[in-house]
C-alpha cells in the first residue's frame, strides 16, 4: 500500500516558497528598522514588535540610495505571485 499526499507537490512548493519570501522580507524590515533606529534619537526610535508604515517611509528619508526598498518589494511580489498561483492551482 503506497501512501499518499493530501497536496500535490506543487501546492507543498508554492507553500514553501511563499513562506521562505515572507520570512525573508520580515527579516529585511528588522534590518531597515535597526538602519532607521542607528540615526533616531532614543525617543524617536522604532520598536521591533509595533510598526508599521512609518519603516519604510523614514527608511527611504534616511537611505536613499538603498536597495533594500528594492529587495522588500520584490519579496513581497514573490509572496503575492506563489499565493495567487497556489489558488489558482488548489481552485
């Protein structure tokens, strides 16, 4: 008796994939928020549990000429194309 899978692969690897990305962008925001907190005074700076928009808007007035922007984005797109896929492959 062969067992089987209750997803077929490429649901387990757009899952995966799209996971990884948000992982990874979360991770960029942690670095942004680390950049923007080196340049604010104590009580101006960013807690690593609350934030939100303001990140990236006082990331850009600080640095800018990064490519973290760049790098945020296209993870967050990834993200967005594995779930849109993952649908349309699961629909």
């Amino acid at each position: 008796m062969q067992l089987s899978l209750p997803f077929t692969w490429t649901e387990i690897f757009l899952s995966l994939a799209g996971g990884s990305f948000a992982v990874f962008a979360n991770m960029i925001y942690f670095v942004m928020i680390g950049k923007v907190n080196e340049r604010l005074p104590e009580g101006e700076r960013i807690s690593y549990l609350w934030w939100g928009t303001e990140v990236r808007k006082k990331f850009k007035q600080l640095y800018p000429g990064s490519k973290l922007i760049f790098f945020l984005d296209l993870c967050v797109a990834i993200v967005a194309v594995c779930f849109c896929i993952l649908i349309w492959v699961i629909g």
